[in-house]
C-alpha cells in the first residue's frame, strides 16, 4: 500500500472547511540595506496577529537544496511526491487554457521573447499583454508541417501553451528556452541518443520554432519563442476520490488552475483581484469542503527583481485576511509554493514560511509572519507532501490507525 492509498484508507467525514492560501512564490532573502525579507519588511498587521494564534514553520516543496518549479510545488502542497507524480510545465500550461489533451499528444510551455542579433535581451518580451498574445498566436497559427498539427493558445501576458499532435512523437526532447539571458535560443534535441521518434519530433520542433521565428521577425519585443516541459498528460489519482472531499480552487492563472484539475479541483469562478477572489471563496463556501486559493503576483514581482512591489503585493493580501476568517475555516493555511527573491530574480531553493490555523493544533510563541519568526515554530522545517495530512487531521477527516 502506496503513502496515499494508506492515507485514503484512514479518511473519515466530517462537515469541517480547510483554506490552503498560497502566496506564490512567498519566500524571499535580506535587503543589504535593511537586513529583512520581503514578507519581514511588509506591513501585515493580520497575518501577524494570526501567526501569534497559529502553529508556524518551514516548510520544502521538493527537498533541501531543490529549487522546484511551481508545477511540482503545488503538487507537493495537495500531498502528492513531486518526483513519484511529476508533471511536464507544458501539460499544464495547455489545460490551464482548457485544451484537450489526448493520450499521444505533446504540451509545451511556450514564452514569448526578444532575441538581438542571435542573443536573448529578454525571456518574457517586456511582458507583453495577453491580448498582444493572442494576436501573435493568432499570427502564428498559419503555420503547416508534414506530419504535425500544432496549436498554439495565449495563456497570460507573454506565455502560452503549445500542443503538437501527430503520429509516433516522443516527449524525450529538450527544452529551447535557456532560462537566461545574453545567450542563443537552444536547439530542440533528443534526450538519448538513437531515440528515433525523439529525434523526429526535435526536427520539428526546430523547424516550427524556424517559421515561428520568420513570422514573428518585424513584432518586437515578442520576436521569437523559447519552449520548455514537453510532455504527455499523466495519470493520477484525484485528491477528491482518494479523501472524499469536495475541493475548489480560486485561481487566476491558467497554470494553476490546472494543476488545480489535475487532481480533480472543480473551479470557481473569480474576478482579477485577490479581493475579488476572497469574495468568490466566501460564494462557494457552502459547495466545497477544500478550498485552494492562489495569488500570483508575490513570485511575478519576486522574478522581475522588484523588491518594493513584492513587499505591496504582499500587504495587499494580509488587507483580505480579516475577511477570511469571517468565514470561521476549520483550518487555514497560509504559506507559498517556493520562494522567489527578488535579490536573485528567480525561484530559489529556500524553504517558504507557514503558519497553520486550526482550534485542533497546538500554538507556539512565534510573534510574527516571517522567514526568521517562522523558523523558530513548533511545526519546524518539513516537507510540503506532508502539509495535506495534517490539514486533513485537523479538519477531523483521518480517524486512527491501528487498535
């Protein structure tokens, strides 16, 4: 018996609500200047208070020293082992946009960029709107291959998501995008060597990247494509069935939103704002008994190096705690997938704080929400596959093992 079906054969009902916040890419490192993280620098009068009634921690998504992708980070959160249960960034980019996936077809994830004479100046392409995506992919959809159909759809700002569809394609192709600047696009190649169908299906990625990049040379910023998480859609066993819970997501992004269906999170229906999604959560409150709420903008301006408007967007959220907590959860936690730095303008391999709310769980004397304050908490360093068991304990949905 797998960790999972052991925990699916210890659930219980109950009429409780758990509220798993996450801020996005939460974590973060010390301003030279003033010796404190983003989140220690914010202004979070709530989620201070609620830190002093909360057990706190740290807590790793995948593993010491592992700086994880949002993919397998969330995935952690929702109890599934990141490495066991891995997800291609390119299968949930295309059912984030609510594309169909069938068994022999293969998603990427696309970013739209500007290269100067060979050379990649930007990786998002100034983050270009989403309507100056779709325009763009709308452009490149004329593009015909022997032996390929491929359909691109705008996810958000300078991203989308690509879909290749044809006879004996592989996934075991490498990715173009680089994931930095002042050097090439790569070329798409296979991942072993002698692997035919892999070696086919990187001609044609090459070759639709090649056209990609004639119809898109007089558009600037977004000149050029860069692809990355070439993969088949997994089979994995949804949280819903496994618990016997009924969970929604409030999500505004596509990618979260489908890792969120990926384990089978029906969506609820929100505007753009975190306001608006605290307001979503509180209109689905009766339908659901799991509630996953994702807010972005703490990891977008954490990548863009930007360190003052991490620290606004997170004093934005702390403003909507009050209203949560009119809602009476059962257990709320609030935490990030991964941490983003602005100092170092990319996800990075530090733990993100946490603190769990819940009248079942014990209270420690942490004093405040921060990286510091939270690494003194009674729940300590753990991993984040373990996060779901613990809600799931406190909200009186696991009954005992054992006599």
């Amino acid at each position: 018996m797998d960790r999972m079906e052991f925990l699916s054969s210890l659930r219980t009902s109950s009429d409780s609500r758990m509220v798993l916040l996450v801020l996005d890419g939460l974590g973060g490192l010390p301003h030279p200047d003033t010796g404190l993280t983003e989140l220690e620098s914010a202004r979070t009068p709530n989620l201070d208070a609620l830190a002093r009634e909360s057990a706190c921690g740290l807590v790793h998504a995948v593993g010491p020293g592992i700086t994880p992708g949002s993919g397998p980070a969330h995935m952690a959160l929702f109890g599934y082992d990141p490495v066991r249960h891995e997800v291609g960034r390119g299968v949930l980019s295309a059912l984030g946009v609510g594309m169909d996936l069938g068994p022999e077809d293969i998603a990427a994830r696309v970013n739209f960029c500007t290269v100067e004479n060979g050379v990649i100046t930007d990786r998002r392409a100034g983050r270009i709107s989403t309507e100056e995506n779709a325009r763009l992919c709308e452009k490149l959809s004329a593009i015909r291959l022997d032996g390929l159909e491929a359909v691109i759809r705008p996810e958000k700002e300078h991203r989308a998501a690509l879909v290749l569809r044809g006879q004996g394609l592989s996934e075991r192709i490498s990715d173009t995008d680089p994931q930095r600047t002042g050097v090439p696009p790569l070329t798409c190649r296979p991942l072993v060597d002698g692997d035919t169908a892999a070696e086919r299906t990187a001609s044609l990625v090459n070759r639709y990247l090649d056209e990609a990049s004639r119809i898109l040379a007089d558009e600037h910023p977004a000149n050029m494509l860069l692809t990355r998480g070439f993969a088949r859609k997994p089979d994995i066993p949804h949280m819903t069935d496994l618990y016997g819970i009924r969970a929604g997501a409030v999500a505004t992004y596509p990618m979260y939103r489908a890792v969120a269906r990926l384990v089978g999170m029906e969506l609820v229906e929100t505007g753009a704002s975190f306001a608006d999604q605290v307001e979503a959560l509180a209109g689905a409150w009766e339908d659901y008994e799991y509630f996953f709420i994702h807010y972005k903008y703490t990891d977008s301006r954490g990548e863009d190096g930007d360190f003052e408007a991490k620290v606004a967007c997170i004093e934005e959220v702390d403003r909507s705690i009050p209203r949560i907590l009119e809602l009476r959860p059962d257990v709320l936690v609030v935490t990030g997938d991964h941490s983003t730095p602005a100092l170092l303008g990319a996800h990075s391999w530090h733990p993100s704080p946490l603190l769990f709310h819940s009248r079942w769980e014990r209270k420690d004397e942490v004093d405040s929400f921060g990286e510091r304050a939270c690494a003194r908490g009674m729940l300590g360093t753990f991993p984040a596959v373990d996060l779901l068991p613990m809600m799931l304990a406190s909200a009186r949905r696991l009954t005992k093992f054992g006599a």
